[in-house]
C-alpha cells in the first residue's frame, strides 16, 4: 500500500574517476516527471562537477564565469519536463517580474522573427542532428540573448535546465562570441543526463522524445500525467547505466 513517506534509494555511479553515492528520497505518490526535476538537476549538477574536477585535475581551467552569457545566445533545446517547469516557475513569480520576464520571451520571438520561429515550433526537426545545427547556426547568428539572462547573468541559475549546466568550456571565454569546433573546448561530461530527459517523455515510456526551444517553453508546454515517482526514479537511473 503506497504512503506519503518518501522512499530511500541508495545510489553508486562512478563516473571521471570517482563515485557519487547518496540516499536518494523520492515521494512515494504520483507525481508528474516536472515534480521529479528538482532531484535530476542535483544529480546532473553532481556529474557535471566530476567532469569539470577532472578538467581541471587535468590542467584544463574551466573559463566560464558568472556574468559571461555568451552562450546564453544558442538555441537550448530542453526536454517537455523542463518546459513544464520552467513555465511554471515563471507563472509563480511576483507579478512585475513575471510580466517583464514574459515580456522578453515576446521580445525574443519578434528579435528572430516569425519564419525561424515556425521552425522551431517544428519540434520534429530537431530530431535530425544537421537540421538541428543549421537552426542552431541561424539562431546564434540573430544574436537573441535567452529571457532569462539579465546583466549576462543567468536569473533563474538554481533552475536552469540541464543542456545550461552541461556546457562549460575551458578555451578563453571570448572565443564563445564566435564559436567553432576549432576554437571553443567543451568539457567532456561523460553522461549527460539532458539526453536521457529528452527521451524520458512521461517517465514510463509513454511519449515519444521531444525537444522544446527554450525560447517556446512558454507556449509548448503541454500537460504532463503523473505516475509512481519511484518507478520513474528508477526508469530514470536504469538509463543511466544503459
Ligand atoms: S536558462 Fe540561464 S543559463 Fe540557460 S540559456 Fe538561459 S540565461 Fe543562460
């Protein structure tokens, strides 16, 4: 018989040389993927510090820094759970913020204009890797900086979705103004758990793997069901470990 009390999972992963091991506890009711976001960021954030530890371990200095947003001009495409979550957390914000922080995601949309943004609403192309980098090369090219950043300074750093975590560089930040395979080096996180999202749908399997325009999450976001949150922790983490 379920009851509220959450339940303890005991989690090992050892990643870069070293292990991650915590008691996870998860809620033991239903819950929507959205609900279990708090604990996937922690845990990314956990991966991505072991990928930045042994960059560095390695003589690799990570460059990013707070108040550079470079990269805050690229198309972030964020799984339906991050677009629930983000949606909802820009509905609970005090009203004046809210309607300032709406109102660049309408600036946004008219900044890159009306024929690339019906492509992106497309969400079926970004299935196709090189479409996704061509949209991704028009996008960056528009210049438009995310909703989000404020002072090039991320405003909702806490919540900020997995692919924003999951980059770091270790080439001089300024080579971000103008990125190339050739001149910007990406930290090597060796699990990134933003794929994983991308195809976790509804937690069970029921949806197919969408990707969402950080820039549309607003407007995209659709309605998630809910399901045990244990089973859909551990569908989550059996992933992991493929
Ligand atoms: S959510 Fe934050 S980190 Fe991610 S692109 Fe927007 S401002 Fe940058």
């Amino acid at each position: 018989m379920p009851t509220d009390e959450p339940m303890g999972f005991k989690l090992e992963l050892t990643l870069c040389d070293r292990t991650i091991e915590a008691e996870v506890p998860i809620p033991n009711q239903k819950m929507r993927v959205a609900d279990l976001l708090p604990v996937l960021l922690s845990f990314d954030e956990a991966v991505v510090g072991m990928a930045a530890d042994k960059a560095e371990s390695e003589g690799r200095k990570i460059s990013c820094r707070e108040g550079c947003g470079a990269c805050c001009r690229q198309l972030v495409p964020i799984s339906e759970a991050e677009a629930v979550y983000l949606a909802e957390l820009v509905a609970a914000m005090p009203a004046e913020r809210q309607t300032r922080v709406r109102e660049r995601f309408r600036e946004a949309l008219a900044a890159l204009g009306e024929p690339l943004v019906e492509r992106l609403r497309d969400t079926g192309q970004f299935k196709d890797l090189a479409a996704r980098r061509v949209l991704g090369e028009e996008y960056f090219h528009r210049g438009v900086a995310c909703p989000f950043l404020e002072d090039e300074r991320c405003s909702i750093y806490p919540h900020r979705p997995m692919p924003c975590r999951e980059y770091l560089v270790t080439s001089p930040a300024e080579n971000c103004q103008k990125p190339t395979a050739e001149t910007v080096r990406p930290v090597d996180v060796p699990i990134k758990l933003s794929q994983i999202l991308y195809q976790f749908g509804d937690g069970v399997g029921n949806q197919p793997t969408r990707w969402i325009p950080l820039v549309l999450a607003l407007e995209l976001v659709g309605e998630q069901r809910t399901y045990p949150a244990p089973e859909m922790f551990k569908n989550f983490v059996s992933r992991i470990r493929g």
